[in-house]
C-alpha cells in the first residue's frame, strides 16, 4: 500500500458526480415547491401539472452548474473550497474567486 488516496484532488469531481449532484439538487428543490404547492389549497390543482417540467428545468439548471464548478485551494490564501461559474468571495480572504475550466481564478 504505497499510493495513499486519503487527500481529495479535484479530478476526484468527475462527471458522474456532477451530473448526479445537479440532478440531485434539482429533485430536491422541485419536491420542496412542490409539496409546497400541494400544501397550499390557494394554489390551482393544474398548477401541479407543472411541477414535472420545474424538475427537468431545475435538474438541468444544477448539471449546468455542476458542470463547471472547480474545486482546489484559494489562489491566495490557500483554502480549499468548491467555485462555482457564476463566482463568489473566499470565505476567509475575501478576494472574488470564479470558475474557469474547472479552476480557480482570482478576479
Ligand atoms: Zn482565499
């Protein structure tokens, strides 16, 4: 046992993964407004005919997301977190982080 797999890499993200993170996330989202809408009686039964498209336009939403998310360390501070394409700040530096090509870039 010389190779030793405990550390996380970003290549351990693969695609199965995302498809299947996105998927989930869609599904989870879709039944909370969905069971949402069949709780509240203001809401036309029909509505829920919708319910089932939401849940494909979600699902593909999160793959879409999913898809391009990079994961690694902060290029300035080092911390390893997970950027999505649409970007958002490094928790413990501040700086503005984005995804590109499945890495971190700094903006
Ligand atoms: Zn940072």
């Amino acid at each position: 046992m010389s190779e030793s797999t405990d550390r996380p890499s970003p290549e351990d993200y693969s695609n199965g993964m995302r498809i299947a993170g996105g998927m989930i996330w869609g599904t989870v989202l879709s039944l909370t407004i969905g069971s949402g809408m069949v709780l509240l009686p203001q809401v036309p039964r029909p509505w829920l005919w919708a319910v089932p498209v939401m849940w494909v336009a979600l699902s593909g939403l999160g793959v879409w997301l999913q898809w391009s998310v990079a994961r690694g360390n902060c290029p300035k501070c080092g911390r390893e977190q997970s950027v999505t394409r649409l970007g958002k700040r490094c928790p413990q530096c501040r700086s503005y982080l984005q995804a590109s090509n499945r890495k971190i870039i700094r903006i």
